[in-house]
C-alpha cells in the first residue's frame, strides 16, 4: 500500500508509464483498446495522463473502481473482468474527450502565438513527443 505523500506523488505526475509487459498483458486481455489510452513508446512502453486516468476513476462507481483494481493488483480472473475492462475503456473515452477539447480550444483561438503554443501541446499530447518549430 501507498503512503500518503507517495500517493500524492502519483498523483502529481502528469503521466504514468506502463512498462511494456503490462501494456501487452492488458493489451492481451482488453484488445486494442488499450492503445487508446496512451501514447504507445518506441520500446513498447505507454504512456498514460494521470487526468484521464482520474477522470475514469471518478466516473466508476467506488465499488467497481475497487473491483477493478483488486483485479488489476492480484491478476484474478471471472467475473469482475468487466470492471477492469470498463476502467480502460473509461481511460481511453476520457483521452479522448482531452484531445477533443484541446483541438476545440485550439480552433476557437484567435491569437497566433497562442494557438501556435497549443498546437505544440497537442502535438506532444497526440504523439508523445514535442517536435521543433
């Protein structure tokens, strides 16, 4: 179990990183779905928001969050696979709803420099990494 200030320090994190055995051992149990919740890393790994990640988490029921990473920490198998499945499929949507709201914003700016500041920020977002100008 976390301690207080490690879960904060988590929770500071603007991204996690799966390594990649986890993101093929999901990617095994899930699907493709999972590709939708990160930027895939050339060495397999994933990079995951810790926004899009809260945002799944606020949106399942305590009950299924706690099934969901019961099962996640333990690798138990049954009945309680719909949670987990959920909770990646929730990540993915809420990734999805990031980057539809950052482009939105991105269209609606009228100052050159600005947009040019959040085209870079969801460049970096889409792709993993920050191109130069």
């Amino acid at each position: 179990m976390l301690t207080f200030e490690e879960f904060v320090s988590e929770l500071a994190r603007e991204e996690v990183l799966l390594s990649p055995a986890e993101v093929d051992d999901l990617t095994r149990r899930f699907g493709g779905k999972v590709l939708q919740m990160g930027n895939l890393q050339g060495d397999g790994s994933m990079l995951v928001s810790v926004d899009c990640i809260l945002e799944a988490a606020r949106s399942l029921e305590s009950r299924t969050l706690m099934e969901a990473a019961e099962i996640l920490n333990n690798q138990q198998m049954g009945s309680l696979l719909q949670s987990r499945e959920k909770f990646v499929q929730l990540v993915g949507e809420a990734r999805e709803r990031k980057l539809r709201g950052m482009i939105q914003d991105f269209q609606n700016e009228p100052d050159p420099g600005k947009s040019r500041r959040q085209w870079k920020h969801i460049e970096t977002e889409l792709f993993g990494v920050r191109y130069s100008d």
